[in-house]
C-alpha cells in the first residue's frame, strides 16, 4: 500500500476558508447579527447615558456592557450554531469529513472576535460622543484588547453548551444562562448596587471578573487582585475546553 | 462474470456492537476491494447504520477489528482518503453550492477538479444557489458532491437517493459508475432495490445485526425467483414436510402456501403425492417480496 502518512493538505487555507464561510453566512443573515449588535448599543444607550445616576456611570458602563456585548456572539454563534448543526446533522458531515476539529474553532473564534471588536467600537463611539466619555488612548486600546480576548472563555462555555444541547432547546437555554448571568455579573448595573449575597455570588461567574479586569484599566474595579480574575478566566476557559473536547471526541453518541 | 484481480482495501473481522446487552451487530466478517459497488441491504434497525458508523469511526467497536486502507476507522488519514454521504436534515443555509464545495476540497490533499465535481454531481447550473433555495433533490447531489469532491479511495453513501427524481437519480447512477471504474470503491445503503441491483457487485443483506444473506445481485436475485404456489388441501401439514424442494411453507385458513426456487420440481412432487389438491395458484415473488421474505426467513431462523 502507498504512503499517504506525509500528505497533508495546506492546513491555513483551510483555516482561511473555514472563516471565510462562517462569515460569508453570518453577513448574509441580518435577523442575527443585527440583534446581536443592537442590544448591548440600546441598552447602554438606556442605562448608561439617558438614565445614567451619576456622571461615572457611561464610563463604568461602556466597559460593562462592553463585557455584555461580547458575551453574546461567543455564546450564540458556538452554543446555539454547533446544536442547530448537530441537530440537522450537518455536523455529523463535518465530522466525518477531514476537517481539522481546530479548523471549525478558528474559524468561529475568529468570527467572534472580529463581532466582538465591532461591538466593542460602537459603544466607545456611542459614550464618547453622546456621553463625553474621555479615556487616555491606552486605556481605550487596552480595554478593547482585553475584551476581544476575554471573549475565549465564553467561546469555550459556548461549544459546551452546543455539544450537550438540544437544538430546539438551545437558543433558549443559552438565553436563561446569558441575561441572567450578565445581570449578576453586574454588567447591567454596577455590581455595587446589587445586594451583599449577591455580590460575594458574582465571584463564581466569569464575566464579572472579566468586567473587573477591564475595569482595573480606569480604576472603577473593586479593588481585587488581578491575578484572580485572570486566574478563574483561564481555568474556566480550560475546564469548558477540556469538557467541550471530551464530549467531541466521545464515541456511541446515538 | 468477469475476472480480474481483487486487491483488498478494508476488512472487517468478527466485528461486534453491543448496545445495552444487546447485539445492534454480531460478528460481522466483510472484506472490501478496490473499485467494487458493495450494497448493504435490510430492513430498518437491522444493522445497516451501525455497520456504517463503525467503518466511519464513529462508533467503537464491541468486540473485533476493523482495518481501512491500513488505518483505524477515524484516523483522520484514513478520512482524507474516503467521503461519505449520511443523511442530512438541513445543510448551512447561507453558503453557495460553490463555496460549500471549495471548502470540503480544501480538507483533501488531492481533490478532484471542481469542474468535474460539478459536472459528476450534477450541479452545473445552480452553482451559485445558496443551500436554503435546493430542493432535496439538488440538497442530496449537493451532499454526494461534498463526498466525491476529495476523489476518495473509498465512499460511504447512506441512501444517497432519497428524494430524488428518476432523472436526477440516473445521473447519480452514472455518476456512482464513472466513480467505480476510476477504482473508487462505493459501500451503499439503500432501500431502493433497483438501485442496488443497477450499481452493485455485490449485496449484503443484514438483519438483527447479522448477515443473512450475500452475492453478486445476480445470486440474490435467484432467491428472488422462488414462486409462490398455494392450494387447498384437507391433509395435515406434516404431510408436505416431505416435499425436499420447499424452502418455506405455511398454512393460512384452509389454504397452504409454499414457497419455492424450483416451482416445477415441487409440483411434480406434489402431484406424485397421494394427497387431495385443489384450487391451485402459482405466483411469482417480486425483487420486494423476495426481499421481505429472505428476512423473514431469517427472523424464523432466528425464532426457532
């Protein structure tokens, strides 16, 4: 029988056009990604500007529905898009095809990341112009810098949530964890404002401390240990990845 | 039937799948060779599906081994040198034909020329159609597409197709054909009979997870040529156990039913007989019927 172990196909054109095809379909369906932009750009619009209690609260904001705005396509494009296709079986396709498993995650991270930067600009563009929002120029760039990665742990939540659950109950499920989650987090209103218990809760979830990471850069933050939020945003991102890998690689799925 | 030389490309060796205590797939021994259209038939539930995720990896084996082109099923180099067409509800809505194609070429260190996947599919005028505008014709020869496109040693097609038009489902025959002679080997399910007697070698018919039944279409189709002769009589059924050409017989009301592959042997037989006969009927068994009743005979077996 012939070699064929040296052969490989160009591994970069794949991870080109995998993105390539992603985000051709994502430009292509307005009744996602319009949504998807418009929420985190309303409600900071609401809370942050026209009903804004004090005048750090469109700065503090921006950031925290920043965190809230990247949180969604990460969720929404790996959680409810990898149910839906292995719901229509699609997947099952991709999976039997030789697509490198890590060509289907570029591809989708990448896409999250460039919907993240997106949302990202237009709140800064939404609290500098409407709510004379003035940062040092590094501390805009850091802050978009740390939200654009910082959407990798819930990239890692979403393919979790895609590989266990159900496409017709996915896009709701993924809903109940999102709003909930953000609210708790203190994304929607300054964690400060929510009860104690609430509060000392937040610590177990991972937007909060991605929005006291980025908050750190303007020195609105509780005052934490840093290494803390980026230790949980990392374990959390490793413990979701390695769950996530395990239910891919599990045989006998029926 | 013609002679040449078969090389092996796959062999499956006792292999088992148990689900829940229970046998999906009891030692199944195959080999597979080059450039060979291999049909594997039976009703549903019986194995067929089963056997299909084992050679594509994704199921694990219970109990024996399999081996593909010197590789585990689910070696990703062992992908790289098959395709397969499962049954898909829906493809991604938003992409074209074109670009659904470029992509699946570019998993494939050797793909074949776009043009003559296009052309082999035939997808020539719609290339630029996006998939939620296809019909389930057009959806399915998109699918057959994305499983030639890397010009495989070895293609699955899972009832490749359903939902297609004689037409459509001519070309594909001819596609599957074309594909053959360049030595691409081809493992078919299907429940249209026709279709495996078109294309195929040879036929496995699987029921409750064992092989009942194998040959060239040709042997299967002998079985297929048993008749169906019913009469009346009064005398008990021990009486026609003695008939020797008789492969399966019943009563049902006043009436017997034999079924049998020599009709003219089994009536001079039965004539021969010191027996009452009346009101006899001959019928020929359809590729269907022939089909229902080799499983059937294999559920008796089964039972008894």
């Amino acid at each position: 029988m012939q070699s064929t172990l040296s052969l490989q196909p160009n591994l970069w054109r794949i991870y080109f056009l995998e993105a390539k095809t992603e985000t051709m379909r994502l430009l292509r369906t307005p009744g996602f990604y319009i949504p998807t932009f418009l929420f985190p750009m309303m409600f900071y619009s609401f809370f942050g500007i026209m009903f804004s209690m004090s005048a750090a609260m469109p700065t503090y904001l921006m950031v925290t529905y920043g965190v809230f705005g990247i949180i969604g396509p990460a969720l929404f494009s790996f959680g409810v898009g990898i149910a839906v296709e292995r719901g229509q079986g699609w997947f099952d396709i991709k999976e039997v095809s030789p697509m490198p498993a890590s060509a289907y995650i570029f591809a989708r991270v990448a896409l999250t990341f460039i919907f993240s930067l997106v949302i990202v600009l237009s709140l800064f563009i939404i609290g500098s112009i409407f709510a004379d929002v003035v940062l040092w120029q590094s501390q805009w760039l850091l802050i978009a810098v740390i939200l654009v990665i910082g959407s990798i742990p819930f990239c890692a939540i979403g393919m979790t949530l895609g590989l266990y659950l159900k496409s017709n109950s996915a896009p709701a499920t993924v809903n109940l964890i999102y709003l909930p989650m953000g609210f708790l987090s203190g994304l929607w209103l300054p964690i400060t404002m929510l009860p104690d218990f609430l509060q000392s809760f937040a610590n177990v979830l991972p937007p909060y401390h991605l929005a006291q990471l980025a908050l750190k850069v303007i020195d609105m933050d509780i005052g934490a240990n840093i290494w803390l939020h980026i230790i949980v945003l990392v374990a959390d991102s490793l413990a979701f990845m390695l769950l996530a890998s395990k239910a891919y690689n599990k045989k006998d799925k029926q | 039937m013609q002679q040449k030389k078969q090389i092996k490309i796959a062999s499956i060796k006792q292999a088992s799948k148990v689900f829940d205590k229970k046998y999906a797939l009891k030692d199944i021994t195959l080999n597979i060779y080059q450039g060979e259209v291999l049909a594997i038939l039976g009703p549903n539930g019986a194995g067929k599906t089963t056997l299909i995720n084992l050679m594509l990896g994704r199921l694990s084996l219970s109990s024996g081994d399999i081996n593909i082109l010197g590789y585990q099923p689910g070696d990703i180099a062992l992908k790289r040198l098959s395709g397969a067409m499962l049954q898909v509800a829906k493809l991604p809505d938003m992409s074209t034909i074109k670009e659904h194609i470029e992509l699946f070429q570019s998993y494939y260190v050797t793909p074949m020329p776009y043009q003559q996947v296009i052309a082999l599919a035939g997808l020539t005028e719609i290339e630029n159609s996006l998939s939620k505008n296809l019909s389930g014709g057009q959806k399915q020869r998109l699918l057959f597409a994305l499983s030639i496109c890397g010009n495989p040693k070895l293609l699955f097609l899972d009832e490749p197709s359903v939902g297609m038009d004689i037409n459509a489902r001519k070309s594909l025959w001819q596609a599957i054909t074309a594909l053959k002679q360049q030595g691409t080997s081809v493992i078919l399910t299907t429940h249209y009979l026709e279709e495996a007697d078109q294309l195929s070698d040879r036929i496995i018919m699987i029921n409750q997870g064992c092989i009942i039944e194998q040959g060239s279409p040709s042997v299967i189709k002998s079985r297929v040529n048993s008749k169906l002769i019913r009469f009346f009589s009064t005398d008990k059924i021990s009486h026609f156990s003695a008939l020797s050409t008789v492969k399966h017989i019943e009563k049902s009301g006043k009436y017997y039913e034999i079924q049998s592959n020599y009709p003219e042997n089994t009536l001079k037989e039965l004539f021969a007989m010191n027996t009452d006969i009346a009101d006899i009927s001959i019928t020929g068994a359809d590729l269907e019927e022939a089909f229902i009743l080799i499983n059937e005979d294999a559920e008796l077996d089964k039972s008894a």
